[in-house]
C-alpha cells in the first residue's frame, strides 16, 4: 500500500510540475517577460502559481534545460526565449519531406560559402576521408546492398562540410536536418528507394571549398544537391501517382 501511496505522490507532483511549466511558457509566449529580463523569484512565481517553491523550481530547471531561460550564479534567471525550441522542432518535424529538404540546402550552401574561405588542412581530409569510405562501399557491394553503410557515409560527408564553416551554431541546426531528412526519407520511402550519392559531384565540392572560392563552391554544392532533390521529387511524384 505504501508503494502505491509513493507512486499517488510522484504523479500528482509530476502533475503540478508540468502545470507550472505551461503557465510558465504561456507567459514567455505572451510577453509576460521581454527576452532578457529578469523573471519574477521562485517565491513570487510560487504565489502568482499557486505551487511550492521546489514545484517552480524544477519546473524552471525544464526550461532552462530548453533553452527558455538561463540561470546565472547569483544573478537570478533571465528569459533566453520566448519560443520553446522543442515545439519548433516537433513543428519542423511536421513538415513536408521537400520543405525539409530545401531548408537542409539552404543550409548546405551557406556552409560550403564558409568552408571555402574559413577551412583547414584537417576539414578537407575529413572530406576526402568520408568519400572514400563511401567509394569503397560502393566497390564492395553491387546495386543496394550496402545502402545504409553509403547513407552513413555520406552523412559523415555533408556534415563534415558544414562543421568546415566553423559556425557553431549552423552546425548545430544542421545537425538537426540532416537527421531529420535521413528520417522522414526513410519513413516514406524505404532504404531500398533512397536516392544514391554520385561520388564525382561530391569530389567536386572537396575542389571548389579547398581553391577558396565561395561562388565556386556555392555553385558546386547547388549542383550536388540538384540530385537528391530531384530524386525526391520523382519518389514523391510516383506516390501520389500509387494513390
């Protein structure tokens, strides 16, 4: 009986957790506190809530964790955004194979711009290294066979090309949408169907970054990803055709 008491406890604490965090967003969301500012304390937001202290607590503790707020030691916690970024994520994930797709090469393009005049030594051998695995897999297996090992490879490739733009933060966001057009592809189409990567454009790209020009390498990089693009745009068209 106890055990089930305990358990009673924890979920009627959970439930009051999870209340105060969508107060708390709603009034992010509404503009209670302008990016920047300083929120209310723990004793504050318990009475304008209603909850314990330790109830506020944990629940800024998950927005902090989601990036809406920041603590800083002995300062108090300051709104970093009124947007929850798990929401526009699940909203992204919402999207359209081809909306993914074209915000994935928005991305790419601007990378490959910054990889020509910001890259090493060491980021184009990555490069190189990522299509050579990728060209062995090739010569190993015929037709399909080593499809996923090809996928991986050339995910290692796309990303290596964004990371070169030293750019935090694009490699951050990127990191996300190549994830999540490696997923939705999937789901839709099947490994067996997945548009295969032609190893020469991808080379091309190594070129044009590594001579340090960004138009050059924006061109490379647009006609890389023409492929893929319009590899989905054919799967998406044999599909509605099914229907």
């Amino acid at each position: 009986m106890s055990g089930d008491g305990n358990g009673l406890q924890a979920a009627g604490r959970r439930s009051l957790v999870d209340t105060a965090i969508d107060r708390l967003r709603e009034q992010l969301a509404g503009g209670a506190w302008p990016v920047g500012s300083q929120i209310p304390t723990e004793h504050e937001l318990a009475e304008q809530l209603q909850v314990g202290r330790n109830t506020v607590r944990e629940a800024l503790r998950v927005l902090v964790h989601a990036g809406m707020l920041v603590s800083r030691q002995g300062e108090g916690t300051f709104v970093r955004s009124t947007s929850d970024p798990a929401a526009v994520l699940r909203g992204v994930q919402r999207s359209g194979i081809r909306d993914v797709l074209e915000v994935r090469a928005a991305l790419e393009t601007e990378a490959a711009r910054l990889a020509a005049l910001r890259h090493t030594p060491e980021d184009v051998r990555r490069m190189r290294a990522a299509l050579a695995r990728e060209a062995e897999v090739f010569a190993q297996h015929s037709e399909r066979a080593g499809r996923q090992a090809t996928v991986e490879h050339d995910l290692e490739f796309h990303t290596a090309i964004v990371e070169a733009a030293h750019n935090p933060a694009l490699a951050e966001v990127y990191r996300y949408f190549g994830a999540s057009v490696r997923e939705a592809m999937t789901s839709a189409f099947g490994d067996h169907e997945m548009p295969e990567a032609v190893v020469a454009t991808h080379e091309a790209l190594v070129d044009a970054i590594e001579s340090g020009d960004p138009d050059r390498a924006e061109t490379a990089c647009r006609a890389l990803l023409a492929e893929p693009t319009a590899a989905v745009e054919q799967l998406l068209a044999a599909i509605a055709a099914r229907k």
